[in-house]
C-alpha cells in the first residue's frame, strides 16, 4: 500500500483547506495517510524561517488572507474572513489529542479535518477542552480516552519526535507531505502529490543537492 506522510498542526489553515482533497487523493490510490501531527512554531524556528513574527504586514496579507480566501473557493472550504479568535492558544493539547487517538489505534482523519474546520470556519478555540468534547463528538469519536492521554509523558514524547523529524527532513510549514521520501510543501502542491503516487519518483531527494554551491 503506497503510504503520505502527512506533518501539520491542528490548528493550520493550510491543512484545513488541503483536508478533504488529501482524503480523496488517497481514497482513490488506496494510499495511507500517515499522521504526523507537530509544533508549527517550533518547526518554522528550527528551519531557519524565523516564525511569523519576522514576516512584513504586507507578506502576511496576502499569504495568511488573500491566498486563504483564494483557497478556500476554490476548495470548497469555507473560512471565516477573518483570523480566528484563538489561533495563537497553546497547541499541545488538541495535536496531543490526535496523536492519542493514533496511539489507541482510531483513524484520526475525521478527527483532524473536524479541529481544522471547526478553527478556520467557526472560530473555535482548540485549547479548549469542551470545545474539543463537541468536536470530537460531532466525530463520531469519544473524547475522554483522547484527552485523558493527550497531555500524557508519552503522547508528549511522541509530539516532539514529529517535530525533531520535521526539522531534519527540513520540513518548511503544515502541511508538508512526503510520498517515497518526496516532500510536497503546502496544500497547492497536492495535485503534484496525487501524480506522485500515480508515477512514483525514480530519483533522490537530499536537500543539500539544492542549496547554493552544493555539488
């Protein structure tokens, strides 16, 4: 079974606007989606990107608003208009929650299209735990065993690998996406991704054959 790896953060708009294409790019290839769930924050700082703090107003205007809006029409994935509420809440606990379910052996996708929806189209606060009781719920999934583990030592553990991976496989934002070791960064290159897994890449994908003067 071909196999995408899939880092992202449950709270990333890009991920949600890539949520449903992802599945059926992957439904039709009888692909699976490995979950990596990460610190975005910390994986843009380990990549040298400086975070979104050192971006110009007008660079995260037209990323962060008019190419949301552009996506989001042609997606299909309606968005707020507007950044939600609570976007800058600590994510350890609605990623937390995601990696626990991977742990207890659920498929999380419904799960994690429901926080990326629930965050970019209705505002809702993913560092809240009733609000993540009413998503997962809405689900079809029970959130107690979730939430009971997701804080835990280990989910935690596993949490910080997916972002220590993410670094060293010079991951540059959610979602990135890997297909036999080919990174697709971004949502706008899942098409590239869905002939990826129709034409499998032949060649080899070490990021230092693309940096300035490597030979």
């Amino acid at each position: 079974m071909p196999a995408i790896e899939y880092f992202y953060s449950g709270h990333s708009a890009f991920a949600y606007l890539g949520s449903s294409r992802l599945k059926d790019i992957a439904q039709a290839a009888g692909a699976e989606i490995i979950h990596k769930p990460m610190d975005l924050h910390e994986v843009l700082e380990g990549t040298g990107d400086g975070g979104f703090a050192g971006r110009t107003a007008k660079h995260m205007a037209y990323y962060f608003k008019r190419e949301i809006d552009r996506w989001a029409e042609f997606r299909d994935a309606p968005v707020l208009g507007h950044r939600p509420t609570h976007h800058d809440n600590d994510t350890r606990l609605c990623n937390g929650m995601l990696i626990a379910g991977l742990q207890q052996g659920l498929d999380i996708g419904t799960l994690a299209h429901a926080m990326l929806e629930g965050h970019w189209r209705y505002d809702a606060d993913l560092a809240d735990r009733d609000t993540l009781v009413r998503l997962a719920r809405e689900a079809g999934i029970d959130p107690e065993p979730l939430l009971a583990a997701a804080l835990s030592d280990e989910v935690q553990a596993i949490y910080r690998t997916n972002t220590r991976e993410a670094v060293d496989r010079s991951v540059f934002g959610s979602p990135t996406y890997f297909v036999d070791g080919d990174m697709f960064y971004g949502q706008d290159h899942l098409e590239m991704l869905e002939r990826a897994l129709q034409r499998p890449f032949a060649g080899d994908w070490p990021m230092t054959n693309y940096v300035h003067g490597a030979k």
